[in-house]
C-alpha cells in the first residue's frame, strides 16, 4: 500500500473527506492487486489492539468485505456504482476494518472460537443479479440470480456446496480435487471449466463441460460418470435416469454476460427463468400452455419486451400486477400472470 492509498484509507476511517473519497476507499477493496496490503494493514491494526491473539489469520474477514464491495459493484446498473447497497456494505466494511470500532466484535470472534474451527462462507446472488468471486483456491466462480454458494474456510479440501445455478473455473491442484455437492448430486474436478444446475426441490441436475474432465455422482448410486468437453448430462433424481448429448457449452453459460437464454423448455420451465432473472413471481394459469416451448437470447432486454416477444411466438397473453404495499408496509413482488391467448 503506497502513501497515497494509506491516505485514502486513513482519512476513510478517521470520518474525513466527502463522497469522493468513499469511492476511493471502496475502490481499494475492489482491486485484487491491492488485497496483500490491505491483509498486511488490517493485521497492523489488529496487533496493535488485540490482546488474544496477535497473529490470528485475518483473510476471512478480509474476504467477506471483498465479497460483499465487489459483487454489488458488479451488479450495479449502468454507472451507478454508488448505489444504496454499496453504501450500507461500504459503512458495514469500515466498521469491520476500523479497531476502534470493531475491537469487541472482533475478540469475539476470535475468542470463542478455537484455531482449529472452520468458518462458513456463504455468497448469495440476490433475484435479478448475477456475482462473480474468486475462492481462497484462485478458483473464479459465476453465480446466476437466486443461486447460493458455501464453503468452509480453511479451504484445504476445496468443497463447495451450490444450491441454483453456477459456473466454475477451477484452479487445477492435481492433489486436491475441487468438489461441488449439490441437490443430492457431486462433481469433482481436478482443474476445468463447466456449468451446473442444481435447483433445491427440482428434479433435474444438470452438468455442461466446457473445458477439463469432471466425474458426476449421483447420491444413493454406486457408480460415477465421466464427463468430456462439449458434453450435457442430465439426471432426473426422481426418476433415476441419465441421459447425456453433444452440445456448444458456451451457450450453457452465456448467463455470464448477461443474456437470458430460453433453450427450448416448456412454459412452466421458462416461468422459473423468468421468474429468477427478473425477480418477479411468474404465474401460469392455464395448464394448456404447459408444453408450450420457447427459444431466443435476450440481452439488455426489460420483462416487457420478453414477454412481449414470447407473445408474437404463441397463442399466450399476460398480465403485470405491480408492487403491492400490505398492511406491516412490505412490499410484494411483481406478478406476472401468462394465459392461453
């Protein structure tokens, strides 16, 4: 960390400076070159305030602040980067970082728990959003709207657990497999590229290789299947069955840069797409329209113009019910509700 950036850092926690140089400090954390400094500064202040146990490992918590400034400033629309979000995760991170303030949350943290303890990870993709982060491991991970990732920390054996939609692309360490557990199904991997689908309370899991070799094991079954590049595996958990085809794998995750994809799946499938890419809840009314398939990329797209389109394409029609306000002064989500035409 140069003088300047200590400046900025300083002046930050010391409650000095104006909006711009908040969007300095923030920027600090977004920068991965700048993380050694920031691991080395925050020890500094550690060990001149802790008592307990001055050479505590402080990545985690440093890893959490990353996390949480980085992935909202991803997610930000257009160029507002200094949404109402960031600035409650930025105040959230200062306080983390800042001794004088965070002293007895901190020997709380380290006090009860022993050295050996592993802490929990956990990294959600808000509805309508997608996060992009990078594991202790270098491993870089994309996660689609709605998903969840967790893991443990230290993460010496490289397990994760996904529950939605994820992308990884695993450092390789051939004496330690990557493994993601997920909706009664695992994948190890020793150093590749590929996709995954594993919704909690759907049947389907789904597995597209990109790059690498992956083995797909199914709870509750002896054997494992082996994946190549360019190869889909499908497992239906209820019915036990396994089916695998030839297919462009950058399709598969073209979620990443922001295009909705409607692969050709019913309507009840292309309501839950729907539903978790725009954060709405999405209603099908009429049980007639269920086989109704659906096939096109959108990019940029607002819910009205999907619609909109699917409605050109088949017999359906739909109604948008906004926002609604009940009595404790929650807000509901918009509905979408699709009929026969």
């Amino acid at each position: 960390m140069n003088k300047k950036q200590q400046q900025i850092f300083d002046d930050y926690l010391a409650g000095r400076g104006d909006k711009s140089s908040k969007r300095k400090f923030f920027q600090l954390f977004r920068e991965e070159a700048g993380i050694p400094d920031l691991k080395k500064r925050m020890a500094q202040d550690w060990d001149t305030t802790s008592f307990v146990n001055p050479h505590k490992d402080l990545s985690p918590i440093l890893q959490k602040i990353h996390f949480l400034i980085r992935s909202d400033s991803e997610n930000a629309s257009g160029g507002k980067k200094m949404t109402r979000t960031l600035k409650l995760l930025g105040r959230i991170a200062a306080v983390l970082v800042l001794p004088l303030l965070v002293i007895n949350a901190l020997l709380f943290f380290f006090a009860e728990k022993p050295e050996s303890e592993p802490t929990l990870v956990e990294i959600i993709s808000p509805m309508g959003a997608r996060v992009r982060t990078e594991l202790p491991d270098g491993t870089i991970t994309w996660l689609n709207s709605g998903s969840e990732l967790s893991y443990y920390i230290p993460f010496k054996k490289r397990n994760v657990n996904v529950k939605g939609n994820a992308f990884f692309d695993v450092k390789s360490d051939s004496l330690h497999p990557f493994t993601v557990r997920g909706n009664n199904a695992e994948v190890k991997v020793l150093g590749t590229r590929f996709n995954v689908e594993m919704w909690p309370g759907e049947d389907i899991v789904e597995v597209v290789l990109e790059e690498g070799v992956v083995e797909f094991k199914p709870d509750r079954c002896e054997q494992s299947f082996q994946m190549t590049p360019g190869e889909q595996l499908v497992f239906d958990n209820e019915k036990r069955k396994l089916t695998r085809k030839q297919v462009e794998p950058e399709i598969y995750s073209s979620w990443i840069d922001g295009k909705l994809l409607l692969r050709g799946e019913n309507m009840v499938r292309t309501a839950r797409e729907l539903s978790r890419w725009f954060n709405v809840d999405v209603v099908v009314e009429d049980s007639t329209i269920y086989d109704y398939t659906f096939r096109g990329t959108f990019k940029d797209e607002k819910l009205e113009d999907v619609l909109r389109l699917l409605k050109l394409t088949s017999p359906i029609d739909y109604v948008i019910e906004d926002n609604k306000q009940d009595s404790a002064g929650n807000f509901s989500r918009k509905k979408v509700i699709i009929q026969h035409q």
